[in-house]
C-alpha cells in the first residue's frame, strides 16, 4: 500500500512545504545522522566486514563457530534493508570474489562449517557485478 494512502487512513494531514516553520539545527543533524550515516555507512560496513572478513576467516580457524542465526539471518536482513542505492567499485568486488573462492575452496576441501555453499554464491554475486554484468554502465 502506498504510504501516502496508509498515512491518510490513520488520520494524517498533509502539510506542504510552505507551512512548515523552521527546523532546529539539532533536529537536522539528528535525521541526517539516523537516516544517512547508520543505515548507509554504518549498517553497510558491518555487514560487509561481517560477510567478507570475519565469515571467511572462520574457515581457517577451527575453533570459531558462528551460530546460524548470526551468520545467516541477521547480516541478510540489514544486506537487504541497506543495499538500494550504495555504489559499486569494480575492482574491489572482483578482489574479494577471489578472495571468497579461495576461502570457499578451502571450506570444501578442509573445513567443517560447510560455509562454501553460502561464499561460492557470493563468489558469482561479486563477478557478476564486477564485471559489470548488473546496472547501468555509462560508455
């Protein structure tokens, strides 16, 4: 449902923008600080140290485990919750498609995890976006 419909059906007016009076800085830098830089910067770094360091690096160390839910379900949902709109630098999303092969291979090979079928699917994820094969590329 359209969150304009949604506001209407909970009692809601619309004010427009010549009606509102002026912001207090503090209030500013609050939105600007809760809405850019912890669910852009803030929530995309976790997750992607997460995903492509601390996961990976687990492999080699036997004695890490990372719970399910831990690995799995939380890093997925801020994945997904903060992924519209961050940019991507194709020579990075190459070197750690290498890298996470190497680290799948290695699970497949040594590990007990079985964290290889999780990293070979980000493997494809980081080349095909690497190389280019998502979005829009400007000539």
């Amino acid at each position: 449902m359209d969150l304009a419909v949604r506001a209407s059906l909970c009692g809601w007016k619309f004010v427009y923008l010549g009606d509102l009076q002026k912001i207090e800085f503090w209030k500013k830098l609050h939105v600007i600080y809760s809405s850019f830089f912890v669910q852009k910067i803030i929530a995309s770094m976790i997750t992607f140290f997460f995903y492509c360091v601390v996961l990976p690096l687990t492999i080699f160390i036997p004695e890490v485990e990372a719970p399910v839910w831990g690995s799995f379900y939380i890093p997925s949902i801020i994945a997904i919750l903060t992924s519209v709109g961050t940019p991507r630098i194709h020579l990075l999303e190459l070197g750690f498609g290498v890298f996470l092969f190497t680290c799948a291979c290695y699970d497949y090979m040594y590990g007990k995890h079985h964290y290889y079928v999780y990293l070979f699917l980000q493997v494809i994820t980081f080349l095909i976006v690497g190389f280019g094969c998502i979005g829009i590329i400007v000539p």
